[in-house]
C-alpha cells in the first residue's frame, strides 16, 4: 500500500494530511497547527514556520499510526508568475508518441523568457498542433510530421523556492513535488465540463487569493492577489478600537450577530481587554460590506487582465477560507458581470472527515489528488520530470536514472541551439557573400 503526505503552508494554518492508495484514495491522518512566520503567503521566520508544518505532521502521522516524511507541498502564488511559451519538433516515425510530446515540451522551455531570478515550477501544455490541425486536446498516436505546443509556464522566485526547502528542510520533511497553490485547489473542485467550458477558481485565504482560470480541459492562467479574509478582520479592529481577536470574533460570528434585534454590542478596548465599550452593528456592517466589494472588484479586474473573462462559460468558482462568510456567494455574484458564481468544495475522499470537505482544505486535498495522478494530461513538474495521466510515479527516482533523465535532456536541448547556431551561422555567411558582392 502506497501513503501520500500533502502539506499546504497557509497564512492562517498549516494544515498536514495522510492519505492511503489501495485500489482507492483514502484519508487516513490530519493534522493542523496555526502558522507562524508565515505573512501573506511568504516565509517570514524559518525557525517558526518549520515548527508548525512538524506540529501538523505529528499530528498526522500519531493519527494515522505510520511514519512518513516525504511530502507533496503548496507554494503559495506569492512567490511565482505565470508566462507562455511555444515549442516545435519533427515526428520522424509519422505517429506522436510521449518521447515527441516531451520533446515539444522540452523545447518550449528552451524557447521561454525565464527572469534570472525565477526558476520553472510547472510546465503544462493548454494546446497542441498536429501539422495544420489545432485544439488537439492529446495528440498521442495521432499521425502527422510536425507536433508544436503551447505551454503555460509557472516560474518562482528562486529565493522563496530555497526559503521553503530550508523551510520543509528543517522541519524533517523531504520534499517529493511543490505544487502552485492555486492550481491544487483547482484539482480538488472543479469537474471536467467546467474545464471544457471555462472557469476561474479564486481560493480567496486569510492574507492572499489564488486565481487559475481554465478552458478547454486545460490551464491557461495563473496569478495572485494580497486580498483576504484577514483584511476585513484588520478593518474592525481599527474601525472600532478593538483586539484583533475580538475583530476576528465579531467576523466570524457576523451572522449570528445581525439576527440580534439590537444593534448594539459589547466589545473590548483595544489595550485594556477588561474595559468594555458598545460597537453599532451598522457600522461593522459598514466596514465588512466596503472591504468585501472591494475584494471582489480586485478579484473581477484581475479576471478581466487574463484576457479570457469572456470565454468562462462555466463562470466563477470560489473556495478557500473566506467563502464560508455570510452570503458571500449572492454578493459576489454582483462584481463578476453575470457570471455564474458557485462555491467550491473539495471533492469526496473516502476517510475525509466532514470538516475536511470545507472550501478551506481545497489545496490540501488537492495536492493529495496530484499526488494521486489526477492532474493535467502532461506536465513538467517542480523537479522537471515529465508527467503524463499515462505514466505517473510520485516517488523519487533514482539518483542514476535523474542523472541520465538530466542527461537526455541536457543533450535534447544541445541539439536544439547547435541547430539554432547553423542557422544563425548560415544567415550570416550570406550577408558577408552579398556584401562583397556589391
């Protein structure tokens, strides 16, 4: 029996979950801890952060009675960028097969603009071309002489890469494949029409919001906003000159509190808890209503800058922490111009305990289902291993087939730019020849 270890690092919890493979997926372990060092999605504090993520894992693992230290991680959207990039190879036997796919893959990220201070993440192909034929979904067995790709690119700050290993490093924890956060909770929620007909997934947390739009069953865009459920707790607190905990109080119990037929009630002073002062719930009304549309006309803006918001036939799916606020689905629906808007839960695990199924745990469960093989039709992935739905292993390979998997590679991408050079070299022996010519 095979055991998944996935760890999401939040803003607000680190969240650890066990998950057993036996002809199905099953939870077998859980365990979450409040994150310290962690701010807006980046590391802060080493030190902090890796004592959450192993009270989480003990937790889990005591739970589930095994021992496991090798995990599928989130890298928050903090720290990475999404760019595009297009790759073509010859079939030379007439049939594309994974070595062409992988090949194309391969040469679109040789033909990428990566910043020197980004490193790739994932690579996912959202179309191929077979000679004149376009919108092939997988082109594997199909006939033709050329195959090109288009590649969506998830790059990430090589700094906050390093902080997270040193991070999961100190922790006891051997990394297996970090995974962009925003792309694990599409995993967990969303169904295939919705990818077919295009969908945005905003996983809206404490401090940050992760967008990843898909169409046509493939991602296509990737990014991040620093809006959260944090913020509205921020705004009460200064508002009314109360604790931060008692602002976080007063938000999550907001509902409760406006059925009440008064409209005041008692808080604390912020510096003298044991002093006590009268707070009108049409003004906390006030402040959360303000913080929230602005929330959602930041996310609607961001859509719209993906150039794809009018193909979302599918519309808006939310998850992540803030969704469980008061009728949070009927006023965001107001900001995303009549797109239908759905609140996305993660999907049914056998052994997933009800809590779990809340639209917080959306990339936890999600990074169980990467680890699973239920991710996209092909992938380069963080430790740029080609994936496929056909050939998928999530544990480490040897070092003598990476080192000779890096070496094909290596040796794929020589041939590419010694081609390149011909050309180059070609082109400029006919200009040196038209020059002396005239």
């Amino acid at each position: 029996m095979k055991s998944i270890l996935a760890i999401d690092v939040g803003s607000y919890k680190t969240i650890a979950i066990i998950a057993n493979v036996d002809n199905e997926l099953s939870i077998s372990g859980v365990g979450i801890a409040k994150s310290k060092g962690i701010k807006k999605g980046a590391i802060t504090n080493i030190d902090e952060a890796a004592k959450s993520i192993r009270h989480a894992l003990s937790d889990a693992k005591r739970i589930a009675g095994i021992e496991i230290n090798k995990a599928i991680v989130s890298i928050s959207s903090t720290y990475t960028q999404s760019i595009k990039s297009n790759g073509i190879v010859n079939i030379p036997g007439n049939e594309v097969t994974l070595k062409e796919i992988n090949r194309a893959i391969q040469t679109a990220l040789y033909n990428a603009t990566v910043p020197n201070d980004y490193v790739v993440l994932q690579a996912i192909p959202y179309d191929f071309k077979v000679d004149e034929l376009s919108e092939i979904e997988d082109p594997q067995g199909m006939s033709g002489s050329r195959l090109e790709v288009s590649l969506h690119i998830i790059i990430a700050q090589k700094s906050g890469m390093e902080n997270l290993k040193k991070t999961f490093k100190q922790a006891g924890i051997e990394i297996v494949n970090i995974v962009n956060a925003g792309y694990a909770s599409a995993l967990a929620v969303l169904n295939e029409d919705e990818k077919e007909l295009g969908v945005a997934v905003i996983d809206i947390g404490a401090t940050t919001s992760d967008l990843a739009i898909y169409l046509n069953k493939a991602l296509r865009y990737t990014d991040f906003l620093a809006v959260g459920s944090h913020h509205i707790t921020s705004d009460l607190s200064m508002a009314l000159h109360t604790t931060p905990s008692e602002a976080e109080y007063i938000k999550t119990h907001f509902e409760n509190l406006i059925k009440t037929e008064e409209d005041l009630i008692e808080i604390s002073v912020i510096g003298n808890e044991n002093e006590k002062q009268k707070a009108s719930l049409t003004t906390i009304t006030q402040v959360i209503s303000a913080r929230v549309e602005e929330t959602f006309l930041l996310l609607n803006k961001e859509i719209e800058r993906s150039g794809l918001k009018n193909k979302l036939g599918a519309g808006i799916v939310l998850t992540g922490g803030f969704t469980n606020f008061y009728n949070v689905k009927e006023i965001a629906s107001q900001f995303f111009n009549g797109h239908p808007v759905r609140i996305g839960k993660p999907k049914t695990i056998n052994g997933l305990v009800e809590n779990l199924q809340a639209p917080e745990y959306a990339t936890v469960i999600g990074l169980i289902l990467y680890g699973n093989g239920e991710n996209n039709k092909y992938e380069k992935d963080s430790n740029q291993q080609f994936k496929s739905e056909h050939v998928f292993d999530i544990e480490y390979k040897s070092a003598s087939e990476t080192e000779a998997k890096q070496m094909d590679e290596k040796e794929e991408l020589a041939n590419i730019a010694s081609q390149k050079s011909q050309k180059v070299n070609i082109f400029k022996k006919l200009i040196t020849w038209l020059n002396n010519l005239f």
